[in-house]
C-alpha cells in the first residue's frame, strides 16, 4: 500500500518543541538534519506555554536559592548535580534566546531589566515571560530561524512509528516514519537520533495539552530497550479553565503569583488550610487541595479570584487570558474564573544522562520526553523549557564531539505484507476513550491500591486489543498513538504500583508520607 523512501541524515530530531528547534540550532551549519514533527512546526507544548522560563537575574535572588527551591518542590527527589547542572545554565539560555530574536517582556520600572514574575515554590521573582505567551514567541521565533536554515530539512505531518536499531550492534540507527498526509511510510538512517517528542498527559482525559502530547517518545524508545523513569509523577496544573467552550485552557500560575486568589464556590479562600505558601505552595499540594475540596463540597470546580487587582494591572499582565476569558463571556478584571485541576507535565521518563544520551547508543531523549532527574517528584514552575534549553545544548556539544565516520546505513524498508485494511475501526475510538477515562479516574491526582490495580488490569486487556489489531492491520495516525498511549499508560500504572510511599505528585490513600529525601527513583527496565 505503501511507497517507501530512504532519507539519510547527520542527525535525526524527531519534534519541533523548545527541544527539538532548540538542538537543531545549535548544531553546526554543515550538519544534515531532518527535523520532524507529527503536526506543524509549531504545534506541541512549547507553544502554548504560558508563565515562562526560570532563571536567576534578580540582583536579591541567588543560583542556591533556585537549586533549592527546585529540590524543596521536588520533594527532594532531585538529583542535586543535575539540578545545579540546569539552573547554573539558566541564565545563559535567555541570552541564547535572546539573541535568537525572542522578545521577553521588559521591566518598566528598571530600564534594560527583564521583568520577572512569580509562580509557585519559587522564593524569589525569577520568571523570564513574553506577557503570558512565552511559549508563543519561542516557538514562533526559533521556527522561523528553523525555516531559513539550509542544513535543516522539516518534515512536517511526519509520525514517526518506531526507532531502527543496528542489526549487528546495539546501537540506534534511525526510524521509521509514516507520512501522515500521503499515508506513506519511510525510513530515516542517521548517526544521532534525537527524540524531542514532549511528554504524554494526553493519556488522561483531561489535559492542558495539545493532542501530540500522546508519549510517542517514551514509548519508542522502550520498546527499543531504553529503561524509564518515575512515570507515576504525572503532574496536574491546578487551574485550568472550567468551560464548556474552553479546550481545557490553562490559566497561568503567574496569576497567582501576581495575587490571585482560590477561592470555594461560597467565596471563601480554603488553602490556608492545607499550606502556609498558600496559593504559591507546589502544584502538587494545591491541586490536591482543590481536589479535596471540589469531593468534599461535591462541586465541579473552584474558582481562581484576581479580580480585586486593578484592571489595568490584570489586562497589561495577562492580555491574552484576558482576552481568551471575554471571547468565552468571562470578565477576569470584574469576576473570579472557574477552574479545575488537569494533567499537565510528565515528570518521568526516558533515562538520560547529563548529554541527554539514552540507554541506546546513538539516541538522545531531550525535553519532556526525558527523565533527567531535574524535576523529582513534582516539577517546579517554569523549569522545564529551561530543561528543554539546556538539554538541547547538551545534546549539540555530545553530537558535534562524536568521530565523523562515513557510513552510509542500510536499513530494511517498512514492511506491510502481513497485514491488511481494516474494515472498522471502533476497537480504535472506544480504547481510546477508555484508557483515558481509566487513567483519569485510576490514576489521577489521589490513588489507592484498588484503583491502581483495577487500572492496571483493564490497561492490560486494551494493550492487548492494540496489540493484536496493529498486527493484523494497516497502520494510521489514530493506531499508532493509541499504540504509544496504551503502552505508557501502562508503564506509568506499574510504575505507580511500585512506590511504596507518598511523595510529590504521587498521592496513594493506602500508603504513608516518605520521610525526607528517603525515596528513590522507580526504575523500569524493558
Ligand atoms: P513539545 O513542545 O511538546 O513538542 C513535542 C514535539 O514532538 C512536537 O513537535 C510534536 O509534533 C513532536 N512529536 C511528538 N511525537 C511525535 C512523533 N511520534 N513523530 C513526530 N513528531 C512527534 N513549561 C515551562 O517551563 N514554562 C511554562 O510557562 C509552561 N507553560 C505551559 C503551559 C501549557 C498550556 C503547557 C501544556 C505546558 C507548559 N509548560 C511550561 C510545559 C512546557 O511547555 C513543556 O514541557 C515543553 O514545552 C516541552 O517541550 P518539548 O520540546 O519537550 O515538547
Ligand atoms: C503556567 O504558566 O502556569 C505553566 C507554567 C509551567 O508549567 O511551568
């Protein structure tokens, strides 16, 4: 059915995020690279990140504070040298991206100053923003540069199915990728292969994120024998927009961080009752907090209140959400805005050490996709486009000091004589629906050992189902992230059934709190 190509490249980057542009700029102008992303160059996370990116540049802030306050939001599951490792580079990552063209948003009060602005477990005022679009103007500024880049070539709408592995070596050598336009599917030989793919909330039924945030990246690179990390860290945002018309829009922490206020359905603030930070606690206590309180009340949301700023205050802030907020019929200068909490960050992942290398030699995980050890149990605000940044510099300085050695791969074409056209596909659209209602309702903010094991059995029989119609069957777009989704979730329920106590993100009813920085990493190995 399908007409394979052969493409060879330097280096392969599979997704287009903060990662992925990212790396494939700072490889050198004699690299050839195929840049690909499943959708356009801009969709992915990374555009629609909204507070911004961390870094120390206010004169009362200092680099130990940021490395502690990422432990302390961690849960002291970081690993401290990777910690001191990103944040020791944040600063110069926003000089990068400046001099790449994206524009921060300037402090007014302090001519040449960047204004910084305040999101949760941060002690100081550290966040790097573009208004609240920041991923806007990364994403749109580093595409761009992206485009006019002879040595790159985009391949946009390009799925990538699976990772090739050497024949005679273990040792990655390319992927194969379906072209979701023309449905076919091609081979991709390189000497780096580089995974920038994001990370996989869509695996819940409610999620911050765009719909190509389905954990392709970690479900490729386990099936390539790559171990993985903490996946039972998924984190939820506390506030996102309850709205019948609003596809789960994220409003931003920084609101809080600029004064706004939760609030319960009777106008009481309620998280002076669960953490003396209050609204600037870690995501994981306060979306626990409204969780508690929308099943205590039985209400379907709370309410996120800045209303008591001055409008000017809150337009110049947040122009964007406050334009979003009135096309829904939403005043957030005159009224409190409707939120619930959703899954927004997968804190595991991919195993990489600190060149952004994988198990696999010869593939490099960067981005969400990867479990650095930056994040721990819980990640801090605005820490993981700087993951994204740092990663990705990482991964060029690796690459670039690899021997240039010549050798043109040969690779077996994609083969599809086994299989045969699908004549429907509802196994597809209600496994889909499934396993995300199984995840959120299982596996969401509070667990028990019941649900994860009801989870966890119900995971298996549609993997199962996936599995036995992806062999019988013609591949398409739909098939192979439910695939990959199928395939994480279960990874993330098993890694979940494996901790043994309360820690960040992971909140189970039938186990006690670990004590101090005594937990370890839940490590699966294929
Ligand atoms: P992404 O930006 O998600 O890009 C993934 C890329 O991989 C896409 O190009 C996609 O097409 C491609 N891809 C995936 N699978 C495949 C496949 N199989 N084949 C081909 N291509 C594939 N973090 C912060 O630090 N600060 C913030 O202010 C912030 N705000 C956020 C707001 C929202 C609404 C969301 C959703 C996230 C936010 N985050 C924020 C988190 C942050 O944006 C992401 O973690 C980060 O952008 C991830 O970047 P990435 O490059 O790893 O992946
Ligand atoms: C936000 O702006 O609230 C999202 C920030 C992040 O996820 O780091």
């Amino acid at each position: 059915m399908s007409k394979t190509q052969h493409y060879q490249y330097d280096v392969i980057i599979i997704g287009s995020g903060a990662a992925g542009l990212s790396l494939a700029l700072q490889l050198p102008e004699h690299t050839r690279i195929a840049l690909i992303c499943k959708d356009t160059l801009t969709e992915g996370s990374t555009y629609y990140a909204q507070g911004g990116v961390a870094a120390v540049f206010d004169k009362n802030d200092s680099v130990e504070a940021h490395k502690e306050d990422t432990l302390i939001t961690g849960d002291h599951l970081s690993q401290p040298e990777v910690v001191s490792f990103v944040v020791e580079q944040a600063v110069s990552c926003i000089e990068w991206l400046q001099r790449e063209g994206v524009m921060f948003t300037e402090d007014t009060a302090e001519k040449g100053h960047l204004h910084l602005t305040q999101e949760a477990g941060h002690s100081h005022r550290r966040v790097v923003h573009a208004a609240d679009a920041t991923g806007r103007a990364v994403s749109t500024t580093l595409a761009q540069l992206v485009k006019n880049r002879q040595n790159i070539d985009l391949f946009s709408h390009h799925l990538a199915i699976d990772l090739i592995k050497d024949k005679n070596a273990p040792r990655c050598i390319g992927a194969y990728v379906y072209n979701t336009i023309n449905n076919q599917t091609h081979t991709f030989a390189a000497k780096a292969v580089v995974l920038a793919t994001g990370g996989a909330s869509r695996v819940y039924l409610y999620s911050t994120n765009p719909s190509v945030s389905s954990g392709d990246g970690i479900a490729m690179a386990w099936r390539a024998g790559c171990r993985v990390a903490n996946l039972e860290f998924n984190q939820f945002h506390p506030t996102c927009l309850y709205h019948p018309h609003a596809h789960s829009l994220l409003l931003t922490e920084a609101i809080r961080g600029e004064g706004g206020v939760l609030r319960l359905p009777n106008g009481e603030p309620f998280l002076d009752k669960f953490d003396s930070r209050l609204e600037l606690a870690p995501r994981d206590i306060v979306a626990r907090a409204i969780d508690h309180e929308m099943k205590r009340l039985g209400c379907a949301h709370v309410y996120l209140d800045i209303s008591h700023k001055p409008a000017a205050f809150i337009r110049k802030s947040f122009p964007n959400l406050y334009q979003r907020c009135l096309e829904l019929g939403l005043d957030m200068t005159r009224q409190a805005l409707p939120v619930v909490p959703a899954a927004h960050y997968t804190c595991g992942g991919v195993m990489t050490d600190l060149h952004g290398q994988t198990d696999l030699p010869g593939l490099y995980a960067i981005g969400e996709v990867a479990h650095t050890g930056l994040h721990g149990a819980n990640r801090m605000a605005s820490n993981s486009l700087l993951e994204c940044l740092v990663f990705a510099r990482a991964a060029a300085r690796h690459i670039i000091a690899q021997p240039n050695v010549q050798e043109t791969m040969t690779i077996a074409s994609w083969d599809e004589s086994q299989v045969s056209v699908a004549h429907e596909n509802i196994m597809i659209s209600h496994n889909w629906e499934e396993l995300r209602r199984i995840m959120w309702n299982y596996v969401g903010i509070v667990r028990s050992h019941q649900r994860l094991k009801q989870a966890h059995d119900r995971i298996a029989i549609l993997k199962q189902e996936v599995h036995d119609y992806y062999a019988r069957f013609y591949i398409h777009p739909d098939l192979i992230e439910l695939r990959n989704l199928v395939t994480v979730a279960d990874l993330m329920v098993r890694c979940a059934m494996s901790r043994k106590e309360n820690l960040g993100l992971h909140y189970n009813i039938d186990l006690v709190d670990a004590r101090k920085g005594d937990a370890g990493d839940t490590i699966l190995r294929p």
